[in-house]
C-alpha cells in the first residue's frame, strides 16, 4: 500500500460512512459469536489491521491482537489504539498460536496478498473450532479504479472465488453475499473515466480523498444493511465470506 494511505486511513476510519457501515456489517453477520459470550473471555483477530480503527471497535467486545506487515500502519496502533495489542507479521506465516482466537476478521486485506490461499488457511488455523472468519474483500476485476493501484490490490473477487478459497483451507462457510451494491454503478463509471482520461500509470488515487457522496451513501448502506439482514445481494463493490472453523 503508498505509505500516504495509511495516514489517509488513520485519519478516516472513525468517522468516514464506509468504515462505520462496514462495522456495523461486521457486528450484523459476526453476532452469533460476538453476543456468544463475554468480552472479558472472546479473542479476537484483527488481520492486516491498518492503523487499527476497526481493531479500537472490536476491542469494545473482546481482547483483540492487530497483525500487520507494516511497521507504519502498526506505529499508528501504538499510538492510538491502547486496547489493540499490535503485532507485526505476515498474514500468511502468523506468529500466533493454534486455535488461539474466537473470531478472526481480515477487512479489505486478502486482495494485497500474494498468496491468499495460504492466508486463509493462516486464519483457519489460528481459530478455535466453531469459531468464526470474516472476509470483507474488493468486488469484480471490472469494477477496478486508480483506489487498487494505490493499495496495491492484486485482484478482486467473485463470491464463488472467495468462497472456495474458505472451503479450501477447511472452513464450512455460512454467508457469502456481495455489498456496497449502490456503489457498483458509480465505481463503474469512474474506472471508465480514469481509463480515458488518464495514462495507465498515472498517479493513484484514494477512495479516501473523494467525500461529496458520504451523505447520500450512509443511509442507502443502513437500508442494505436491513437487506442483507435476511437476503444476499447478487452484485457489489464489496464481497463478503463468513465461515466457521469444524
Ligand atoms: C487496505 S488496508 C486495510 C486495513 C484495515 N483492515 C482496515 O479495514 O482499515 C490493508 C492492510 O493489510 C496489510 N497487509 C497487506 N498484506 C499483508 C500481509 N501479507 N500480512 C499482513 N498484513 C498485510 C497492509 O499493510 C494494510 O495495513
């Protein structure tokens, strides 16, 4: 990822609607085991952590370790996340014991691994069994914009692509679903445009610097939200995979 994101990041995620949309997703199909027990006894992984905004949220239901490659993003975790133990290591190699957590989440992460295969099966592993992982990954190669060149995003998913990286490491996956569909038309739009208009290396772009839409998005991902609640979407900038350890 440019190092400038993980500023970008830091500075967004406690309040920009896509970070607060994507807990509230997070705490809807992560339920079962958050509500399961207490937070004084849950453990919970935050994979590929970032400056640690989601980790801060997590912690307010469990003890949570944040793993991340680089020493940026964890220095931003050091400093402003007391209730996030950071730790830095390769999603693929994690320094963490067997069946150690409750729940493992890696938010918009397996994209930028080379090797997702092996990091799926890094976070089956280190899930006791009935325990859960959630994935919440870049939808569809044709809704590709300058956002991947600046996070360094390799690929972007199918849910049957997703989902069979998860059956692969032995996990029996629950919820597969696409999200953010509203955002699917405008991102479309904007590759387009980029495409045009733009050299294939020109400079990248962050998601993070566009912000007219916040107040219309906000709502349209709450109403969603309900949707998804009891249905999956067929299409969406984001997929989603919820699975649980055997
Ligand atoms: C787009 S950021 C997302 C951060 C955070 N999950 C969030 O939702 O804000 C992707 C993060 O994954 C980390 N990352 C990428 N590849 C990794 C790997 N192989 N092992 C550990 N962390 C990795 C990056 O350093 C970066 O902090």
């Amino acid at each position: 990822m440019e190092l400038e994101e993980y500023a970008r990041i830091a500075a967004a995620e406690d309040e920009h609607w896509w970070y607060r949309s994507t807990r509230a997703l997070m705490a809807q199909l992560l339920a079962p085991w958050l509500e399961a027990r207490s937070p004084a006894t849950t453990r919970i992984l935050d994979a590929g952590c970032g400056p640690g905004g989601n980790g801060a949220w997590l912690a307010t239901r469990g003890t949570v370790v944040g793993v991340d490659l680089a020493m940026e993003a964890l220095e931003f975790v050091r400093a402003r996340r007391p209730t996030t133990a950071p730790v830095r290591g390769g999603l693929t190699a994690l320094p963490l014991a067997d069946a150690s957590f409750d729940m493992a989440v890696a938010i918009t992460v397996l994209y930028s691994v080379p090797d997702d295969d092996g990091a799926v099966r890094e976070l089956a592993r280190v899930v006791r069994p009935g325990g859960a992982v959630l994935a919440v990954e870049p939808a569809f190669e044709a809704l590709r914009r300058a956002h991947d060149r600046t996070v360094h995003g390799l690929r972007r998913y199918r849910r049957t692509g997703l989902t069979q990286l998860f059956e692969g490491a032995g996990l029996r996956v629950q919820r597969a679903t696409y999200a953010y569909a509203f955002l699917a038309p405008p991102a479309a739009v904007l590759g387009l445009l980029e495409r045009r208009h733009e050299p294939a290396a020109a400079n990248a772009r962050s998601d993070l610097e566009r912000r007219p839409l916040d107040r219309l998005f906000r709502p349209l991902a709450s109403r969603e939200r309900q949707w998804l609640a009891k249905h999956d979407l067929p299409v969406g900038l984001s997929v989603a995979v919820l699975a649980t350890r055997t």
